[in-house]
C-alpha cells in the first residue's frame, strides 16, 4: 500500500472518509463505531495523520458514548430524551465540521471530546 494514498485515495480524502465514515450509523446500527475503527487500525501506521486523526475520532466516539449513558439515565428524570436529541445533532454536526476540516488538511479536534488518546 503506498502510503501516500490509504485505500488508493489521496490522504485528505481517507480522512475525510474516515470523520464522515462514523455516520455508517445512519443505515447500520453499529457500523458508525466499527467502521471508523476498522479504516484507522488498518492503515494508522501509514501515516501520523491517519493516526492524529483516528485518535480524534476514537476519543469523541467514546465521549459520546459516555454522554450517551449519562443522557440515558436521566430519562427517569424526565431531560435525558431532550439530551439525546440534541447529542445526536451535535454528533452530525461535529462529523460533518470534521471532514470538511480534514479534507482541507486540517486536525480538528472534537470541542467537548474527553482526551483519552493522545
């Protein structure tokens, strides 16, 4: 594999693929989790941006997940559907801001992702 084009396309648009591949969500429940992760573990050692860039996504996947369960929670008080609501909008726009950046070649961090990967 050249390591100047993942999957035989230009960098910027693997990862451009790789921020907008988390949406997989949309049509195959789960596939937005694995399918980032698959495309990352795959060819992280390629290049250091795949790598930065997979760590992104990776720490605000499990962000999300975690705010998720806490939103899940308060159901019983009567927020967490609202919350849901407005994490599942907040997830498509940060997807979305995402891979425009990456495809412009830039690292954007995801602004309320927990840094477990650096």
């Amino acid at each position: 594999m050249n390591s100047n084009k993942p999957w035989g396309l230009e960098l910027n648009t693997f990862l451009m693929l790789l921020h907008l591949s988390q949406l997989a969500w949309i049509i195959i429940p789960g596939a937005g989790f694995v399918l980032p992760i698959i495309m990352w573990a795959t060819t992280r050692d390629h290049s250091t941006d795949i790598d930065r860039h997979g760590k992104m996504i990776f720490n605000w996947m499990l962000s999300l997940l975690i705010y998720s369960v806490v939103s899940a929670i308060l159901i019983v008080v009567g927020i967490g559907i609202l919350a849901l609501l407005v994490l599942a909008l907040i997830n498509i726009i940060f997807i979305i801001i995402g891979a425009i950046k990456a495809s412009e070649g830039a690292l954007w961090r995801y602004p309320i992702s927990i840094p477990f990967f650096k």
